[in-house]
C-alpha cells in the first residue's frame, strides 16, 4: 500500500520554506514555532497539492506581520498597498511551495500557488510564529488537509514528515540529495544595469566622452546572473558609502538551482 505524505508534515515543510524565503530577503536568521491559532486580519493563499499527496491547503499571514516583512524586504514605513502585498506574499509562498516540492520524501508532489488576498483566517487554523530572537516578525497559520494521492510512493510518509519537521525547526532550509555540500562554493554574480546592441561601425567609432543610450530608465530594476541566468531583479542602493541591489523579485529555487548549474 502506497504512504501518506501527512497534512502535518507539508505543513511544517511549507511553514519551514516560508521561513526561508523571507530570510533570504530580509537578512535575518529566523525561526518557527508552532503556536496557537492566530485571529484577526490577514492575508490568504490557496496552495493545491497533487501527485504524491491530493488536497489543498490554505496559508494565511496576519496583517501585521505582512506590513513587517514589507518593511524588512523594502523598507517601507507604512503599511503596503494591497496590490504590493498581494505580490509580495504570492511569490514568497510560491517560492516555498517550490522548495518544499524539492525536499527528499516528496518526490513527485506537485504545489501550485493560488492568488493571493486579504480575508480573516478560517477555522481550525495551525499557527506558526515567525521570530528574529525575541521578536515575532509575522503569524502564520495554515488550514486544509491532503490525502494520498495516486503518485504516492511506498515509503515516503517517514521521510516525508522528518523532511517537513527539520524545515520548520531549524534557523536555516534543508537541502536534498548532496546539494547542501556545495553551497559554500563562491559564485560569481553578476549585475546587469542594462543591455544593447551596436554595430561595429559605432563600436569602431567610440572614444573618451562618447555617449551611449542604454534606452534603459533610471527607475528600472537590475538583473541580477548568475552565468547567463537571471534570477533576481532589484534596485539600486548605496550601503556604508558602496552601492548595493535590494533584491525586489526572485525566480524560484528551482530556477536557481538549474542556474548553478551551467
């Protein structure tokens, strides 16, 4: 008879990934714990599940802690415009649901992100604090319930829930198969202010004070690559006296990791 890959383990692992996610923006080492179901107002994202588990979970973030995340990720002294945290939180699950897909023991499960938007929290919530030290950065909580579903390997319940615990207990992601001995590798990352085309005539013809129109706007966000992959954009800062990109969009793990790759 095939496993379950248990609710409470995608879960933890989506609660763990969520975790990450926002780590990697703001900065800061976090955790999760779990904690009684938070109420109040928040925002919700459908997250559905098929493959190795069927079903569907509700995630939810309360409102104050999206205006907390907002204010790490983009430092913003007020609250962010609903279309803002719409995004915001869209593509933060989206890159959890992505690595939680990744994680060993849920080989072959599947994790769509739905639209984001704001809404109370449903009932019979499961929450999580997300914490820096002492400090609760944002509540989670999460509602619904998967089943096995039809590419559910034998075996992968146990996996599957130590995969799911160690993501949401730990200050940091884990990895699957031997990536995590790789990730002190230096990469060399790249910052594309923009990009053209010339002829070789007017590459020819260029000189101390030529001009070249990049037809790029001053306002318009930087690519980040790694190779020739992109996998972030951002805005240009300067931090201490040096310029630095605060990153404002991301592609998901899966990109990223296919980028280390080449």
């Amino acid at each position: 008879m095939a496993a379950q890959l248990t609710t409470d383990a995608l879960r933890l692992a989506l609660a763990g990934e969520f975790r990450a996610a926002v780590e990697a923006v703001v900065g800061n080492v976090l955790t999760t714990t779990p904690v009684a179901a938070p109420s109040g107002a928040g925002w919700s994202t459908p997250i559905a599940a098929s493959g190795l588990a069927e079903g569907q979970l509700t995630v939810w973030v309360d409102e104050t802690g999206v205006a907390g995340i907002a204010r790490a990720m983009m430092g913003m002294d007020e609250a962010p415009e609903p279309g803002v945290a719409a995004d915001m939180l869209k593509e933060l699950w989206a890159q959890a649901a992505a690595a939680a897909a990744l994680k060993d023991g849920f080989e072959g499960l599947t994790l769509v992100t739905g639209a984001t938007a704001p809404g109370t929290l449903p009932a019979n919530g499961e929450g999580f604090a997300l914490t820096d030290g002492a400090t609760t950065l944002a509540t989670l909580a999460m509602t619904g319930a998967v089943a096995a579903g039809r590419g559910a390997p034998a075996g992968a319940a146990a996996s599957a829930a130590s995969a799911g615990a160690g993501s949401a207990g730990s200050g940091r992601a884990e990895y699957p198969g031997n990536l995590a001995a790789l990730l002190d590798i230096d990469l060399p990352l790249i910052v594309r202010f923009a990009r053209t085309e010339m002829s070789l005539r007017a590459l020819a013809q260029l000189g101390p004070g030529s001009m070249v129109d990049m037809g790029r706007s001053p306002d318009a966000p930087v690519q980040l690559l790694i190779g020739s992959q992109v996998v972030a954009e951002g805005e240009v800062v300067v931090v201490a006296g040096n310029y630095g990109v605060r990153i404002t969009s991301l592609v998901s793990p899966a990109d990223r990791l296919r980028a280390m790759e080449l």
